[in-house]
C-alpha cells in the first residue's frame, strides 16, 4: 500500500547542502498574495530552529526557493494548550528575587543566582566563585560577602504612613522568598527598645502584611518587618507611623471651614466695592437699581444654594396662587 508523493516539478521543492542540521517537521501554509498564491513552508530542524521558506513557480516549472527567514527557537520555555489557546512562560524569572544577593539565595532556585550585580539565569561555569547559589541549605552568610554589612545597617525601604485615630491602616510587607516567616517589631515614638508585635483583636497579620484596626496614640511609632529563613533574618521594609488624633482632625477641618467662610465674606466684599464705584462713576445709575440688583443677586444665591428644597417651595407657592384664583372666580 506504500506510494511515495513526489512533486509537480518532479524534483525536491527545498534542498540545502552542507548544512549542520537535518529537516525534520514541515507545516505549509497557503498564502494569497497580491500577484498570486504562494506556500510558505516552515520547516523544522534537529537544532531547534525553524526555516521560513517560500517556493515560487517560476516558467517551465521550474521553481525557486527563497528563505525569509530563519527563526531562533529559545529554549528554557513551558507551554500550555487549551481549548482556548497556547500560553508560553519562562522556566526562569529570576529578576522577581529582588536586588540582592541574599534574596537570590534564599529563592533557592536551581535556574537563578547571583552574579554580582542581579539575580540572574545560571548557566555553568569554570569560575567556581563566579556565580552565588545555595539550593541545598538556601544560606546566603556562606554565599554574599556583603551580608554582615547590610545586617548591621538595616539597609531596607524606609516609608513614613499617616493615620487617623480610630480609623484603619495597613501596613505592607511582602517577603521575596515564599518559605519566609514574617515577624513585626514596633519602636514606640520616644522609646528606644523594640519590642515584638503580637497579634490580637486589633492587630491583624496577614500574608501581606499588618492591618491596624482602631487606630490609637500609642501606635505611632518606627515598624520593621523581619524575614527570617533558617537562621537568617533581615529587614525587608521599615514604616514610621504617625497617628493624628481625632480632635486634631476635626479642629482642621473646622479651621478649614472658617477659612473658606471668610474667603467667601472677602470675595463679597470685593463684589460690593466694585458695585459701589460703579455707582460713582455712573451718573444714570441710581441707589434703587443698585437696591433691585442686590435683591435678585440674593434671590439667584439662595435658589443655587436651596437646591431642590427651593424647588420644591416655589412649586408650592405656584399651587396656592392658582387655587385661590379659582376660589375668587368661584365666587
């Protein structure tokens, strides 16, 4: 039952000598261009790369064959299939461990390491130095020879966060390392010692951080959250936490509202004075039409300011004006 398909030309439509690779798969797509139908073959190879090829008929049959391109396949990529399509994602993210050498290790990735500068993919390398990598313990005293260094200083972010009295905060701190445990310490404003935050009905710990709940004075203080992996412990972020009291709040917002009442008394001011020039400096203006100016200026303001109640009043006025019309033709 076995028949070999040969080609119309009767020859091999692609052929390439002296190469160090061989063709293994072939997908043809049919193309309609705009001065004719071509196939473009996309042929793979032993190597990992792809051929993009097109093959044109030329006269007599004859055909000639043109390489587009030849495309890199990468390797180190995981796909996914779906009914509802094809995901492809790196085997390797390693610059999601953060900047140091010590958050590299702690990943414990066996495609990631240090490379003095970034956490970055592993390849193999003569220089036994070279890379920092510890998957079997994840130790990074034995690995970064700046870790003393940025333990002593606490070389962390530093973030300052305002509060009201009573109300909420949260306080962010998300470990680079999943196997991380997270411990908070508060240093209370005027209080040299640190002391380890535990929590309770108030104070709620959570795989993002710390949530506060009814805020009080003596929260205010510096915050460290601590990683600890191992025997390994450092601060990932620093929070200065200052609680502005209630009664302060409502004093500003009460000044504030003074503030705007005599911006607005000023602004009125400025108004009449430029109403009161106007008088001098035009003989045909009398007091009277200045007196019916102010008096619908007034009107328009307390009809802005009234809103649907005024509405609601003028509407009221019309009804009573109509109904006691009919009750005087009535009669």
């Amino acid at each position: 039952m076995y028949k070999a398909v040969y080609p119309v030309a009767g020859g091999p439509t692609f052929k390439r000598i002296n190469v160090d690779y061989r063709l293994t798969q072939i997908v043809v797509d049919h193309v309609i261009a705009e001065d004719g139908q071509y196939d473009v073959m996309f042929l793979g190879t032993d190597i990992g790369t792809v051929l993009k090829v097109v093959s044109i008929s030329k006269e007599k049959w004859n055909m000639e064959e043109v390489v587009l391109e030849e495309l890199q396949i990468f390797k180190q990529q995981l796909y996914i299939g779906s009914r509802d399509g094809l995901v492809q994602l790196s085997l390797h993210r390693c610059d999601t461990y953060g900047k140091a050498c010590a958050d590299c290790c702690l990943a414990r990735d066996p495609y990631c390491a240090w490379d003095g500068n970034a956490c970055s993919r592993y390849a193999p390398t003569s220089k036994r130095r070279a890379r920092r990598q510890d998957v079997k313990y994840g130790d990074p005293i034995t690995q970064c020879w700046d870790i003393e260094e940025s333990i002593s200083h606490e070389t962390a972010d530093e973030k300052v966060i305002f509060g009201i009295e009573f109300n909420s905060t949260f306080l962010e701190c998300i470990p680079k390392s999943q196997q991380a445990s997270i411990k908070w310490y508060i240093q209370r404003t005027g209080d040299e010692q640190r002391e380890e935050l535990k929590p309770d009905e108030r104070i709620i710990k959570t795989e993002y951080g710390l949530l506060i709940r009814s805020l009080q004075k003596k929260d205010s203080g510096m915050y460290y959250c601590k990683a600890q992996e191992h025997t390994f412990i450092h601060t990932i972020v620093k929070l200065t936490l200052n609680v502005i009291e209630n009664e302060q709040m409502e004093n500003t917002q009460r000044a504030e509202h003074e503030e705007g009442q005599v911006k607005d008394l000023l602004a009125e001011s400025r108004l009449r004075y430029k109403d009161y020039i106007q008088i001098l400096s035009s003989p045909n203006f009398s007091l009277d039409q200045y007196c019916e100016q102010m008096w619908h200026r007034e009107k328009r303001r307390q009809r802005n300011k009234g809103g649907p109640k005024w509405k609601h009043m003028q509407e009221m006025k019309k009804k009573r004006n109509r109904r006691h019309h009919r009750e005087l033709d009535d009669s």
